[in-house]
C-alpha cells in the first residue's frame, strides 16, 4: 500500500477501515512509523468499534 493513510475512512482516532467488496468484511488498520497493523478483519454485521478493545488509542 503506497498511501496507507488516504485508504479506507477513519473509524478512530488513528484507524481506518477498507471495505473488502464483494465481500461482507471490511479490515481495520493503522499505521505507526513506517508500519501497517492489522487489527481485525470485521464482518460488517458486527457491532461497530467492538474492534476498539484490542488497541489502546484507537
């Protein structure tokens, strides 16, 4: 990914969501440095931000 931080939208204070068409999940990263965290690859039925618990500072 060459511009991690303009993919997705932002869903915290620092995380961004990308939505996996057709696919019903979308995955949720952020970035520290020159690094990409993958949080979770969320279905979209899921509640929103129950993601949230797995990093401090969302």
């Amino acid at each position: 990914m060459e511009y991690p931080t303009s993919a997705g939208f932002l869903v915290g204070k620092r995380s961004r969501k990308i939505l996996l068409t057709p696919y019903r999940y979308g995955l949720i990263y952020f970035t520290h440095g020159s690094f990409l965290y993958i949080v979770a690859i969320a279905p979209n039925r899921k509640p929103p931000h129950y993601w949230k618990r797995r990093i401090k500072n969302a």
